[in-house]
C-alpha cells in the first residue's frame, strides 16, 4: 500500500511538472508576435535565411515566422500587397514596378540578402570549356519577362554579344516550379534553374551545370526583403527585430564551412541529403553569394534599375531613397 501511495504521489509529481512546463512554453508563444514571409522560392540560395528559422534567432527577437512560398516574385508581390503577407522577399524589381504604377502604399526594401544571381544554366550535354555562344541558334528556358532570372539571363547575353531576341529562342511561358521538370520532359536545350533543381537534374542524368549567372553577371542585388510603407510605419519594432535575426543568420553562415551550414538547414530540405546540400552551399558561398550585411546601397539599386532600363521593363527610374530604407539594416549591425 506504501509502494502504490508512493507511485502515485510520483505520477502526481511529474504531471505537474509536465503541467507547469507546459504553460510556460504557453507563456513564451503568447509572447511572440506571428509574421507572415512570403519567399519567392524556396532554395539552398537563401541559406542564412532558414540558418536563422533553424537556429530560433526569430524566436530569441520575438518572432513567430509562418513561411510562405510564392514560387515567382510577381506572386509574391501579389500577396504582400493584398496583405496576405507581412513581409515580402524577391528581387526588388517589384517594388519598382510597383512603384511606378502609382501605388499609394508601396513596398519598401529595408534588407538586402543575396548579390549575386542564384542560378545556374543547365545543358543537356556535359561541356567542357563552355561559352556562351554555344547558345547561339539554341532554345532556353528563362523565366517571367520582367523577373530577375530572365533579365538577369538577357543581361549576360548581351554582355556576350548575343541577342536575346534573334540569336537564341527563350521560352517564357512556364512556371517558375515547373521548368526543370520541363526540361527534364524534353523542353529546350537549356534551361536557368535554381538549386537544388540544377544539382537534381544532374544528378537524375537529365542535365549538367555548365555555367554560373551568378559569376557571369557580377554582382547584382537579387533579393532583398519590403513591406508596405504602412506596415513598416505601424510596426518598426518587428521590422527592426526581423532585420536582427537575419542578420545573426547572415554572420553564422559567414563565419561557418559549408558543412556546417548544410547541417542547421537540413530540415528546410528533407528532400535533398546532406552531402548534396553541403555541395550546394559550397557552390554558392564560393561565388561570394551572400552579402555580410544586409544593407541595400545605392549603387546597387542603381544597377538593378539599369538591368531593368535594358531589358525594356522600366517606365521610369524610381528613386532608391522613396523605395530602400538601410536604417534597420544599419542598427542590426550595432
């Protein structure tokens, strides 16, 4: 009867303790504050990105972050501006077009996270010593006029001497999600694909990595994080505690080896294994990919206006100090 009175008063003990910690792991989520991100794409690319979701920094600033995948930046854009969104993330060339079609609550970029292009062109035929005038008469899966992988693929054309609108065929009407299986279903002779994608095709026997955007176009201020003028305005402590996390991302994946970073991201890629991811990141990291601030200056936003200005998609130059605000950016390195 002493051993049954003892038994309980342990069972009775533990679902207390188990009670209390349970309400204060209450306690902490009711502290949080939920922020909706919606990416444009869900890749090895934004590494410091989900190193700060699988690292809690967004928890440790205060944030609970639900992530959303738009698949293409005019999706995305879409969401933030109908509020589905708290946050956005795409190339800012969207919030330029925004812009310039009059929006009374534009988007404004207040991080900038990658500066160089993330992907990479796929052959079907393993290249030795690959120039882009193989392309030449060829067809090339691009992507959404007016979105930064196709312009950002005319660009590297033209720098080439290449004329995107006679010397090559460029097929823009397949969704973002959907080119490699395109490719992979017997669709152009190249396509612009994103990691893990390109590496997938590799490794599938359905194509080969023959060329880096990324180091044929320079840098370039691909992505980077807005929000509407009237959420920043109303919420400048979330914006600024968001900037803060990413930036604890941004230091961690600057100051790791690629094993490492593969490691923490792992459980946003369950589809891909580790040794994969390691080679990806190391692929990215050794183009210089990320940026070891997340300030978006002024000679880059410039640049990106030009690409726009030459890809024939810009009515006017939109000013960078109406559409960039670094002052979050700024204090997260303090």
């Amino acid at each position: 009867m002493l051993h049954k009175s003892k038994r309980i008063a342990a069972i009775l003990s533990i679902l207390t303790l188990l009670a209390f910690t349970m309400g204060g792991c209450t306690k902490k989520q009711e502290n949080l504050t939920t922020v909706t991100l919606n990416e444009v794409a869900h890749s090895i690319f934004y590494a410091p990105q989900y190193v700060a979701i699988e690292l809690g920094y967004f928890e440790e600033e205060g944030i609970d972050l639900e992530l959303v995948t738009g698949f293409g930046a005019d999706k995305t854009m879409s969401a933030l501006v109908a509020g589905e969104a708290d946050i956005g993330f795409m190339g800012s060339e969207s919030s330029i077009y925004l812009y310039n079609e009059d929006a009374e609550d534009y988007a404004v970029n207040f991080a900038q996270l990658t500066q160089r292009a993330g992907n990479f062109l796929v052959a079907r035929e393993a290249t030795d010593n690959f120039q882009w005038s193989n392309l030449k008469g060829k067809e090339i899966i691009g992507g959404r006029p007016g979105g930064m992988p196709e312009m950002v693929l005319e660009y590297i054309l033209k720098l080439n001497n290449i004329s995107p609108s006679e010397d090559v065929t460029l097929v823009q009407n397949i969704d973002f999600g959907n080119t490699s299986g395109a490719f992979a279903g017997g669709t152009g002779d190249y396509t612009v694909e994103f990691e893990p994608s390109a590496t997938a095709l590799e490794q599938q026997g359905a194509g080969y990595v023959v060329a880096s955007l990324g180091v044929d176009s320079g840098y370039v201020p691909y992505t980077a994080y807005c929000a509407k003028q009237s959420y920043i305005a109303e919420h400048p402590e979330i914006i600024q505690s968001f900037t803060n996390a990413l930036q604890k991302g941004m230091d961690y994946v600057n100051s790791h080896t690629p094993a490492e970073i593969a490691e923490v991201i792992a459980p946003q890629f369950e589809e891909t294994d580790v040794e994969t991811i390691t080679m990806i990141v190391e692929r990215y990291a050794s183009q210089d990919t990320w940026k070891d601030n997340l300030i978006f200056e002024e000679d880059s936003f410039l640049l990106l206006e030009n690409i726009l200005d030459e890809a024939g998609e810009l009515e006017s130059f939109a000013p960078y100090e109406q559409l960039v605000d670094t002052s979050y950016a700024e204090k997260a390195l303090e």
